[in-house]
C-alpha cells in the first residue's frame, strides 16, 4: 500500500491511498496510473507520481528492499537513473529489465551525508540538460 500526500484545488493536504500494483505488465500499470489520474481529477486534487532516484525498482516496479546487495544506487547510477527517466520515463530493474515509470518528481533519501550533494548533483544534470 502506498500513501501519497496530494494538494487540492482548496490548498488543503489530503492523503491519498493505493494499492501497491504487484506483478503486472505494462498495459497495467498504465491503466493503474491512468484510473488514479481520474480519480484524483473527480476529487479535484493534483496527482504527482514520483520516483526514488537512488533506489533500485524490481521488475514489479517496486522498490528493491535495502536488504539487498544493489538496492541503493551509488551517485554514478543515481544520475543513470535520472537521465534515463527524464529522456525515456523508464528504469532499468536489478535485473536488467527496462519498465515504464511515469514521474512528476524526484526523491533522494535524506538518510547519509551523501543527500544533499546528490541533490545539487540531480538538479545540475536536469538543468544543464
């Protein structure tokens, strides 16, 4: 289950709350993204798809558990990673796969030292194209 944070037309904060998607092909996640899109136009608040910059996605398109060797990225892949979602809106999985992933914006972890370099790292590259 995901929980989003989401602003409406009034300035008011509401949560949001999905179902996370599981296995699902492409077709899928597009309609997923395409219904939550809808019901956030019924409901009258702005829907904002982000995405972990320096996380890795499973096929699935979840988040690989941190437990896991290659689960966060080091800078280099970290900017990889942007790029590729800012000129394809796709990631590359642990795996190899390449998914679709619709995104609005970006979040770093906040939780090493590295963050905040990464994140003057990030808005370079967007910026400097």
């Amino acid at each position: 289950v995901c929980y989003v944070l989401v602003q409406g037309e009034n300035g008011r904060r509401e949560h949001a709350k999905s179902r996370g998607l599981g296995e699902v092909n492409k077709r899928q996640v597009h309609r997923q993204a395409d219904r939550h899109r809808e019901e956030a136009k019924v409901a009258g608040v702005k829907l904002v798809f982000e995405a972990f910059a320096d996380r890795c996605y499973g096929d699935d398109g979840s988040l690989v558990h941190r437990s896991q060797p290659g689960a966060v990225h080091n800078r280099e892949r970290m900017l990889a990673q942007v790029r590729q979602l800012r000129q394809d809106s796709t990631v590359t999985t642990l795996s190899g796969h390449i998914i679709p992933l619709q995104v609005d914006t970006l979040c770093v972890h906040g939780d090493n030292p590295e963050s905040v370099g990464s994140i003057e790292a990030i808005r370079a590259l967007v910026n400097g194209g």
